[in-house]
C-alpha cells in the first residue's frame, strides 16, 4: 500500500477513536482518586487484605505503647468489660444463644471495630441486641438497663419513640376492619397520595416495600424514558444494597453499568454535559456531610483521618448545576431522601436545597414505623407504559405494595407532620442542633479532649484531634455512660428530633465523661511524632508481613 494511502487510515483512525480516548479520559478525571471512587480496585484491594487479629498482648499495644500505659490499658478493659458484661447480662446471654442462626448479628458483631481488634474484643467484652422497650428518648433492653438512644433505628427515628407507636396504633385502628387485603387499596392510599403529591411537589407516587426497592424503580424508570444504561451514583453515597447501586465491596458482582463519580467536582458535571449514556444522577443528600466519603463506621476507624463537615451554601450550589446539567441533557435527576427525608424540613431536602428532582424516593421514617419505600415522581417520568408501544413496559410489582396497615400508619404520620407541634419543632432546626454541637465542641476543647463532633442538622459523627489506632474504643466509654450507638460505633449518631435541651444535656455530659475516662485510661497515649500517615504505613507493613506468612 501507498505510503500516503497508509498515512490518510492512521490518522483517520486516530481521528475516529479520538473522541473515544478523550471520553474516557474524562471519565477517568471525574472519578475520586480515593478507593470509594474506583469500585473494581477496592474489590480487588478487599480480597487482597489478609485476615489476622492481635493476641492479647498486641491488643493493648498496636501504637507500641510503653510497658505502664499497656498495663494501664489492660486493667481498664477488664474492668469496663466485666461492668458492661454483667450491667447487660441477660441481654448478652440471648445475643449468644441466637447468633449461630441469625448471620446478620455474626456481622454486626465482627464489625464493630477493626478487623485486627475484633476477636480479642469479641472473647471479652460483649454487647447485646435485645432490647424490650421505649420511653421518651430511651431504649431499654432485657436487663432493665435504660440508654439514651442515639442510633436513631437506621434514621427511621425522625420523630421519637412515642411518635411512631401511636402512628402504627392509630394507622393499625383506622384499617382493622379491612385487614391484610392486597391489589385492592383502602381509602387511605388516596389521601397519602395526595399529601405526598403535595409534599413532594411531584405529580405521581409509587409505593413499595424498602428504600432499596424505590431506589429499584426510580433508576428503572428512568433507563426506560431515556433508552440509556448507565447510572450516576457519587463516590461513597449509599442507595440500599442493589446491585447497581453498589458496586464496590459488599456486591460479589463486578461494576455493570454504573459510574460512580466525584461529587461537588466540575469534572463531574463536564462527563454529564458530554455522554449521551446517562439515564439518571442519584443524589443521596447525607453526602452533604461526608461528600466523596463512605458512611463512617468504626469498623474503618484505624487512624483519626475521619473528616466531616457539612457547608449548606457550597451543597446547595453544586444541587443547583447538577439541576441544570441534568435539564440540558434530559437525564433524571433522582434525589433519595430515604435516608433524610423529612428530617431536614416537612418537605424534605427539595425544600431545604431549594433544588427540584424528578424524582425522589423516601422510605424509612415515611412509614410511620412500618417497612416502606416511595418514589415521588413527575408524570412523565413514572408513567410505565407507552401508549403507542404497548408491548414496551417498565414493569414493577410487589406483593405487599400499599399494604393497608403501612398505609394507614403513614397516614398518621403524614397528618402529624402538618400538626402544630411537629411544625414546631422544624423552627430553628439548624440553628439549634448546630449550637448543640458547637457547644459541646467548646466543652471538649476546654477539657482538652481530642475528641469532636460534626454534624447535619441532627446526623452526627464524632472526629478525633490525635492520630490513635484506639478511637474505636470510645464507642465502649459511651456505651458505659448510657449512651446506645448502632452498630457502626462513633460513625453515626442519630439524635431523634424531639431531643429537648435537658436531654441533650444529659447526652452531652455523659459524651464527656466518656471522653475523659478513655483518656485516663491510656488509649489515646501518643508517640512523639505519631501522625496518621505513619499509622496507615505501618499497618500496610503489618498486612503484608502477614501475607508472607
Ligand atoms: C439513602 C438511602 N437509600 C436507600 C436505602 C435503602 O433503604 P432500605 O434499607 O429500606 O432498603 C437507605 C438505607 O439506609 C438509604 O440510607
């Protein structure tokens, strides 16, 4: 062939597969440069890491700590465990007897803390799931034991306790006559929608059984209206546990047609402005707190590098272009306030970003205490059939859809939201719960406690000043103090909104005394020159000595 001839196809190659190259190099640009935004790495990464555990004198010395704060150490364990173990007796000794069948508890029990500290921690020092009743912001378990309650039941807990006991009472009441009646609706199902119309400010609702479940449907509709594939989640963002919407560790499935991208970053909006594959954005407005950051959990808690800050006008900013973008480009911009719906304002973070989606999932608190998912959505994009294809559905079912007895309970909690005393308490609801927070941050610094707190209205997490390989501890103190965390330990407080000064008084003192007993007690003892970049070294060097084992 001609030299010319053979000049003219490179380039016209080049040519043709350079819009190519340059996409997925912007692809590539958009993505964070931390594991949350590289799902296959962190896969690969996650059965990479070796399993080991400290022995019992490792347990008290993974900073190398000098032989007295060791010691120090370990008389304080054994006497906060033998008072935890025997304070919760009962509560523990049920927790035992039903953990081999139940392999959730298996979970949430290893993974309380880091992996390396777990077995030791485990053989010593238990906790109980059982718990027996509710009153006011406490929770009381088997032992007659009664916590002030933080974990906020997976945020479902917007309200307080008493709230959704009588919305399930009075919901339970008004559909009794009707019972477990499914494909037909009782009247109740109208007036929900209705409200939720209202609320929403949409035009459409769809009911199901789980946050997971709306999520399902709002990306499913919107792949069918829009005859694309692909999915935009934000880096570290939770949906639920679908497949598509977790596509890093936790789903043995390798990524589909899911990206997962950089949040509040322009690189992200430039893939978004340019691909023509993009069925929808999913915006989980937690991220607010944490953006491009995983749910905290003291699982994870190996050094003190856990950063939160919430900055409502920069959120507000970035929802306001991702709106814009997702307009020009006709994808679905879908928020799923499962997490945060109506905790932020009655009309959810639509109404608190003053930002509107297309659509908008809610579950969780929305149920009024009962199992529920919802997506909220305009017309156009929930309608599940097209009329001139009749043969081209977007199919989605569920037995127990607009189950009477969620529906009823929902209707309560829909009328209580309008009530003169729910209104109430949505007056000043940053301005209160940040002054909390901020108060006890003073606090905190004043006593000279390397401990602190960020938050989002009433989702909170705890930082920590020094870098420590024991933060994971303080999850005990509190536990010790009074206070129920969930499972995921200092990652996430959730404080219920009915919380009234004198309780979180109450909260604040015990979080103190807490803080200074962990600190007598030797954990957060420092090695001059600690860092946590000499933490995270030393425990790759600690992981890969382990695999040459
Ligand atoms: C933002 C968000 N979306 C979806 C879900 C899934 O909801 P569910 O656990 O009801 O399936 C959750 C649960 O925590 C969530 O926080």
């Amino acid at each position: 062939m001609e030299p010319l001839v053979m000049g003219g196809m490179v380039l016209a190659g080049l040519a043709a597969t350079l819009p190519l190259a340059r996409q997925r190099l912007e692809l590539s640009m958009a993505k964070h440069p931390s594991l949350t935004g590289h799902s296959r790495m962190a896969k690969r990464l996650a059965r990479w890491v070796p399993g080991y555990a400290y022995d019992a004198e490792r347990f008290f010395a993974a900073d190398d700590a000098p032989p007295e704060v060791r010691e120090n150490r370990r008389v304080a364990f054994a006497v906060l465990a033998a008072e935890l173990n025997a304070r919760h007796a009962r509560s523990i000794a049920l927790t035992q007897q039903a953990r081999a069948q139940i392999p959730d508890l298996q979970f949430t029990g290893a993974y309380r803390v880091p992996f390396q500290f777990s077995p030791y921690l485990r053989q010593h020092l238990s906790v109980g799931a059982f718990v027996q009743r509710t009153d006011g912001v406490c929770v009381e378990d088997l032992d007659g034991q009664r916590l002030i309650d933080l974990t906020g039941c997976y945020g479902v807990n917007v309200f307080g306790h008493d709230f959704y006991k009588s919305c399930i009472a009075e919901g339970s009441a008004r559909v009794a006559e009707l019972g477990a009646v499914l494909g037909s609706y009782h009247p109740v199902v109208a007036s929900n929608v209705a409200e939720l119309c209202r609320l929403s400010g949409q035009d459409a609702v769809s009911f199901h059984m789980s946050g997971t479940e709306a999520v399902m449907q709002a990306v499913r509709l919107a792949r069918y209206h829009t005859r694309r594939k692909v999915l935009v989640r934000f880096s570290g963002a939770y949906h639920g546990w679908w497949e598509d919407v977790q596509p890093g560790p936790g789903n043995p499935l390798p990524p589909g047609n899911t990206y997962t991208l950089k949040e509040m970053d322009g690189d992200t909006l430039r893939v978004l402005r340019k691909r023509r594959d993009i069925a929808c954005v999913l915006v989980n407005p937690l991220q607010a707190l944490h953006p491009n950051r995983a749910a905290p959990s003291d699982s994870a808690l190996l050094d003190s590098s856990r950063h939160a800050k919430f900055d409502r006008a920069a959120y507000t900013a970035w929802l306001q272009q991702l709106r814009q973008v997702c307009s020009e480009r006709g994808i679905a911009l879908i928020f799923d306030e499962v997490f945060m719906g109506f905790r932020l304002a009655p009309g959810g973070a639509q109404e608190y970003f003053g930002v509107r989606a297309d659509m908008v999932t809610y579950g969780k608190t929305l149920g009024g205490g009962l199992p529920v998912g919802v997506v909220c959505g305009q017309a156009r994009w929930m309608k599940r059939f097209r009329e001139e294809r009749p043969a081209d559905i977007c199919f989605a079912r569920g037995t127990f859809n607009s189950h009477p007895y969620v529906m009823g309970a929902m209707q309560v909690f829909l009328e209580r939201l309008r009530s003169a005393p729910v209104q109430a308490l949505y007056q000043d609801l940053d301005a209160r719960w940040d002054g909390r927070a901020r108060q006890l941050n003073e606090q905190l610094a004043a006593q000279g406690l390397p401990v602190r707190v960020a938050n989002l209205s009433t989702i909170w997490t705890v930082t920590y000043t020094l870098p420590s390989r024991y933060n994971w501890m303080f999850q005990f103190y509190l536990r010790r103090e009074g206070l129920a965390l969930s499972w995921v330990g200092t990652g996430r407080l959730i404080f219920s909104l009915d919380f009234s000064d004198a309780d979180f008084e109450a909260v604040s003192q015990r979080f103190l005394a807490a803080a200074r007993a962990m600190q007598r007690d030797g954990w957060w003892w420092q090695a001059p020159g600690a860092s946590n970049k000499e933490i995270r070294r030393g425990l790759l060097r600690e992981m890969l000595r382990e695999m040459k084992r």
